[in-house]
C-alpha cells in the first residue's frame, strides 16, 4: 500500500500566512492534507492518514508543473 511506503510521504510546515511549497516532486496525482497538529511523524502511519482520507485534497503536478491548492485545515 502505498500509505506504508514512507519514500511517498512528504511534510511541509506553512509559514505565518498559511502557503507552504514542495519543490522537486515528480510528475503525478497527490493527496494534500493539513492538520493544525498532529502526533510527532504522525503523517508517516498508515492507520492515521487512512482516518483523514475523505479530507484530501487530490491535486496532480505535470512535469515542470506549479500547482496551488487551498486546503481546509483538520482540526
């Protein structure tokens, strides 16, 4: 699965106005979450990722791609 594949998985901390960026990533389909905390290495389990997925946000980056997404905040 790939919830299990930690390689997949990437955090990013937002700055005081709420952007945050991921630089590098390849071409393809992601699921974008944002929590306003969670456990340390919380987004690195499976079962926890799992709970929130309904509340992805699903976006796809093509190659040499930008993607802006707004995300709603899980309490």
């Amino acid at each position: 699965s790939r919830f299990e594949n930690r390689a997949l998985l990437a955090n990013a901390t937002s700055d005081a106005n709420g952007r945050f960026t991921f630089r590098g990533i390849a071409p393809g389909a992601y699921r974008l979450f944002a929590w306003e905390s969670t456990p340390a290495n919380a987004y690195q389990n499976g079962n926890f990722i799992k709970r929130y997925d309904s509340k992805a946000r699903v976006i796809h980056v093509g190659q040499g791609g930008t993607v802006n997404a707004a995300l709603s905040v899980i309490k």
